[in-house]
C-alpha cells in the first residue's frame, strides 16, 4: 500500500487576509500584494469568462485552484488524480510563483501536487479537490506544509487529523524505537514491537471505526476505512464498518476500493479454497498453484523494491530450511516490473524456491485475485489447498510452522 503525505484546508474568502497575515511589509507593500494577488488570480482563472463573472451554477460544476508557491518563479507544477483510472496528471505552468488549474469533479476527488525534482515528479501535497474555487498558499521547500482554503472535504479531513494526533504522536514514537532496535539486529526485541505495532493497529481501526460509525456522509470517512482495513482485512470486520457508511459514500470511489476489498477477503477468508492460478517463472516457464506439492505451501506475495519485503525474506529463508524436509513449501509471487532486479534480489537473498511474476508490478493479476494492498503479505495453505492462516510475520510463521508439523 502506498505512503502520503496531508494538508488542509480552512476558509474561502479569507485567504487574503490570513496570507497578509504572515507578512511584515509595510502598509504600502501589503497594498501592492493585495493588489499582485487580485490581479494574478482574476487573470491566470480567465480563459473565456472571469473568475469573477463566473456565475453560481459554473462555480458549482467546475473547480479552480489558483496557488502561490514562494520560491519558485516560473517552471511547472503537477496535480495527480488518484482516482482516475489511469493515474491521470494535469500540468500548469507557473508565472511569478503562480499556477492555476481548471477542472470539473463530480464528488470531492483525493489529488496530489508536485513539482518536478531532478527530472522526477515529487508530490509533497494531498488535497480534496471539489467543484468551487480552492486557493493553495505554499513554500517550495515545505510543500506539505501549504495553506489550503476553498474545499470543505479538506476542511473536515484537517479536523480528523487533528482529532487524531495523540495516534500519530505515538507512531512516531514507536517508529523510532523500532529503527533503534532494528539498527542493532535484535530480532527478539523487534519480535516484541511487532506485537506492540499489532496492539496499536487495533486501536487505531477502533478510531476510524468509530469516525465512520459519527460520519457515514463522509468522503474522509470512506478514505480511512480504506486506507486502515485494506491490508491483511478481517472480512467480518470491514462488512460492519462498510455497512455503517451511507449509501452515496459506498457508491463514491473509495467506497467502491472498500467493496472490491471486501469482496475478496471474503473470498480469501481462513477456510476457504485458495484461488488457483497460473504465471511464469524466471525461465519463463509457467507455474500453476497446484503444481507446488506439499503439506502445507505459503503463497508469498513480495517485491525487490520492497524494503519491509527484503527484511522478512531471511526469515522465510529460515522457514524454508529448516521445514521443507517436512513438507513445507513456498510459491514466491513477485509484485516487480524489472525482471534483471527481481532475479537480483531472489539471489542476494538467497530464496532458492519457486517464483514466478507477471512483471506488471501491482497490477499483477495474481496479487488483484488476492486483493493485495500491501506487501509483504502471505496466505499459508494445507495440502487441498485451504488458507488455513494469512498475514504471517516475523516470529509468527516459525511458531505456526513447528505447531503443525511438529
């Protein structure tokens, strides 16, 4: 699953007096910005009409965003729909610090601006972009940190993430206690924090289910569920948050992301048949689920460029060594798109069972009929092929592993 980073937004018409606000210019030069601003944002919004003459129906069907990025003067900024299909990018070009983009958005739609970094795209910035007028004030150097006025999605999102920052407070803390931990290679006490990041994530899906539960209206809403209950999902669990949420939200787009998760954890819950499935192997060769013969085979979902994936691969090798001779096996499914890297990383970390991938990276079909949104993540099945446990990590497998083939 993908990281992001959020900013909010506060009111509409006040967003000149609140930028003048962290100004010291004198009387004259606070005119002559009000001034620069008036007339940058009526002039870059006019295509055909003015922003200014434009009348209530336009401004409900369509959106502009006019922003001021301090430090940059010319150059280009991107917006990225993440819930287009494609992943589509807009483009503006920047004038004295300034950009606009025009659009239309049938329900608020999660976004990310970036602005190009050594010939690569880096979006800093989420915004719930929505049909009105949305104005962004920001620094080149701390992006995410940008004044945003206009959108009442972000409005309302800025509200949960200060609702929530004592979690967030805590993760921080827990990261770094995990980094120190993992930096001396202590696996017992990084065994342990596993556990306590476990603990965490419940309570963590507790708040968001009680958010949800306040606010089934809520575009915000029906993005957290999704962002919190996609990985490794308890069907039964994500069926009560998702019935919580109103109708319209189920029909929004990650209402749709929560429904299309649902569908397959009840597919792939612990009981049910693993699905089958067929892909090619480093030689090309293809590879069927059922062909992997054993008393119990771990489908391990996992990439090169993954570096939490990359750090759980030695105690799979582990695993493997040490219970194959008892009828254990592994069908490694890799969620990479560059083959040379992939054969790199299964020799370096000497994974020396099947694996197979379509190359496609996390469009690869076997990891959508698993509903994977997130590595790594594996599904341990028995010998007809029945999950009997998912979502095993550190410790975790070899204990399941000695209780079972004991």
């Amino acid at each position: 699953m993908d990281a992001f980073y959020y900013n909010l937004p506060k009111q509409n018409c006040k967003f000149i007096k609140k930028l003048l606000g962290r100004f010291t210019f004198s009387n004259l030069l606070m005119k002559y910005f009000w001034c620069t601003v008036f007339f940058c944002g009526i002039m870059v919004a006019c295509q055909n009409h003015s922003v200014k003459n434009l009348s209530a129906s336009q401004a409900d069907s369509a959106y502009t965003i006019i922003g001021k990025i301090q430090g940059i003067d010319s150059g280009w900024v991107y917006l990225l729909h993440r819930q287009s299909e494609n992943q589509k990018v807009d483009s503006a070009k920047i004038d004295t610090g300034f950009f606009i983009f025009n659009g239309k958005s049938a329900t608020p739609e999660l976004c990310m601006l970036g602005l190009s970094n050594n010939g690569h795209k880096e979006y800093r910035l989420s915004v719930f972009v929505q049909n009105g007028q949305i104005r962004i004030s920001a620094k080149k150097d701390s992006l995410n940190d940008a004044v945003i006025t206009g959108s009442q999605t972000q409005d309302e999102y800025k509200k949960y993430i200060a609702g929530r920052k004592p979690l967030d407070e805590e993760m921080k803390k827990l990261g770094k206690l995990y980094d120190s931990v993992e930096a001396k290679k202590d696996q017992r006490l990084m065994d342990s924090l596993e556990k306590i990041f476990e603990v965490f994530g419940i309570k963590e899906k507790g708040f968001v289910k009680d958010y949800a539960k306040s606010h089934a209206t809520s575009y915000v809403a029906a993005f957290e569920v999704y962002q919190n209950f996609s990985y490794n999902p308890d069907a039964g669990e994500l069926d009560t948050v998702y019935n919580q949420l109103a109708p319209e939200i189920q029909l929004s787009y990650y209402g749709k992301r929560i429904k299309n998760v649902l569908d397959i954890a009840k597919k792939t819950a612990i009981g049910n048949v693993a699905p089958g499935f067929t892909e090619k192997d480093v030689y090309g060769k293809p590879v069927s689920l059922s062909s992997v013969k054993g008393k119990y085979v771990l489908v391990d979902f996992w990439a090169s460029w993954c570096g939490p994936c990359r750090a759980e691969n030695p105690g799979v090798a582990r695993a493997y060594k040490n219970y194959h001779a008892k009828g254990f096996n592994i069908l490694g499914v890799s969620l990479d798109e560059d083959k040379d890297k992939w054969e790199e990383a299964i020799r370096k970390d000497n994974l020396t069972w099947t694996q197979v991938s379509d190359l496609k990276g996390w469009k690869n079909s076997v990891a959508e009929m698993y509903g994977i949104e997130g590595i790594p993540m594996n599904f341990l099945l028995d010998k007809d092929g029945k999950i009997i446990a998912k979502g095993l990590r550190g410790s975790d497998l070899d204990k399941k592993l000695e209780d079972l083939l004991k």
